[in-house]
C-alpha cells in the first residue's frame, strides 16, 4: 500500500457500521473512507552498503472521492538523510487517480533532492484487450504494453477481501506508475489473523474512531516482473490494516536500509454521497 500507492496506496463490499456515523457517512460501496493521515519516519536499520548513519522524515497520505466518481490520491514523502559526511533532503510526490468501474488510472510522480526536480514520471493507464495500455506523456512521451494486471486500489480491496476470506497469502500482478512507469511488479502479499490493539501499541491511539477497532498485520512484497525462483524483493512494506483502508505502525524495507512510520495525525474526510 505505500509505494506511490500504500498504498495504497481499495476495497469491495466492506461494512464499517460499527465505526460510528461519521465513519459511516464518509464510506461508499467499497468501503473506502476519505482521510488524510500523517506519519513520523524514523531509520530502523542500515547496512554499511547505503552509506546511511541516520534519516528522519515526514510521509503525508490523502486519499478522497468516491466509488461512483473515481478516488485521488496525493501523498507526499519527505526524507532527511545523513550520511556521516553530509545532508540531503529527498521529497517524493505523488497523485493519482483511479476509477474503479471504468478501469482507468492516472498518476503523476515528482521527485526533488534538496529542491532540485530530478525526476518527472506522468502518464495514464487502461484496458486494452492485451492487457494494459500505458501512455506516458512525461519524460517523453511513449506508449507502452504490459500484461493484466491490479491498479492500487483494485490491490488494496483484493487485500481487504482476501483477509474477510482468510486467505493469508495471495500473488498479483500490480501497476502503479512508480519509477519509471513503465512496468508493473509482481506484489506478494500475507495477511495475518484478525487482532485488536493491545495497551502498548505504539501508534493505536492515533487512530481516533478506529483506535480499538480490529485490524489485520499485513506484509506486500514487491518483486521484479521477471523475476524467478529465490529472488530479492525491491521493496517490502508491513503494515497494521483496517477494513476501511487506514493503516498505521509502518516499516518499510528497501534492502539497505529499513524505516518505520508511526501514524501521528488522522482525519476523516466528508465525501459526497454517490448519486
């Protein structure tokens, strides 16, 4: 759920009654609420390899829409790294857009090093009938065709869905516009049994409403399209979800080094009520 997507960045039939009216109020068919969450990064871990002795940060997650009129995401993700010898400060963002119905999906991703832009990826991506059809219009631009595959909030409801089942392991083909967005990844996902928070979960109390309410532990590897056998994920993201597509207490591993995102700040958002 948190590469571009985390992401997010979700989800079919779900009910969260339980959650009060305003929770309620602000969930379509799927399930989904409106919200806007923040997370304090910390370094977990680093090898010598990365060249990393501390990092700091901050990741903004917003999500809004709607199932009848598609949802956006924009999230932002800001990193202050310290390498012994100097500082850098690296911001990622991102929106995107996905309409469930019509199979659609937008997304556009900058990124900046200490206020430099190096990196501009924008493009759109549907149903054909091979598969997917990406047109890219930044950095160049370019069509390109990639096999079926899941969207981020397609991925998220198939998680949600598949934990409802209790089915703890699931494999899908997932696009969502990271790096060069040109490809998708092979998303491995295990989803633990159902809990409630326990008195010293770290970030359970950030969660308003849905502090007490029961969550799954969920981890999404992400692999190379190609890859075979015993291969190295390039990305690993564990996460505490709940049925409504919240998610807290992060760790996010990229090989060399390892960070965690405690959530410090969630508001729900109104949503308008489909017509």
């Amino acid at each position: 759920m948190f590469r571009s997507s985390l992401a997010a960045t979700v989800f079919s039939g779900l009910s969260i009654l339980s959650l009060g009216a305003s929770a309620a109020h602000a969930a379509g068919p799927s399930g989904l609420i409106a919200h806007r969450a923040v997370y304090e990064l910390e370094l977990k871990d680093a090898s010598d390899r990365s060249g990393i002795s501390g990092m700091v940060g901050r990741m903004v997650y917003e999500f809004e829409g709607s199932d009848c009129t598609g949802f956006t995401t924009n999230f932002r993700f800001v990193t202050k790294i310290d390498t012994g010898d100097s500082t850098r400060v690296s911001d990622q963002q991102t929106t995107t857009f996905e309409d469930l119905g019509k199979r659609l999906f937008r997304f556009e991703t900058k990124s900046y090093t200490d206020s430099q832009l190096d990196k501009d990826v924008r493009g759109a991506a549907s149903d054909d009938q091979k598969g997917i059809k990406v047109d890219l219009t930044q950095p160049h631009n370019k069509q390109v065709q990639i096999i079926e595959s899941r969207f981020p909030t397609e991925h998220m409801l198939d998680i949600i869905h598949n934990a409802k089942l209790g089915k703890n392991f699931f494999e899908a083909q997932v696009f969502d516009g990271s790096d060069d967005g040109d490809k998708p990844l092979i998303a491995t996902t295990v989803v633990g049994k159902e809990q409630t928070p326990a008195t010293d979960d770290p970030d359970a109390d950030k969660a308003g409403a849905f502090s007490k309410t029961p969550f799954w532990p969920v981890t999404v590897a992400y692999f190379n399209e190609k890859s075979t056998g015993d291969a190295v994920p390039v990305y690993r993201m564990s996460f505490k979800l709940y049925e409504n597509g919240i998610t807290r207490d992060l760790t996010m591993d990229y090989g060399d080094f390892v960070l965690t995102g405690k959530l410090t700040k969630l508001e729900v958002l109104g949503t308008k009520a489909c017509q």
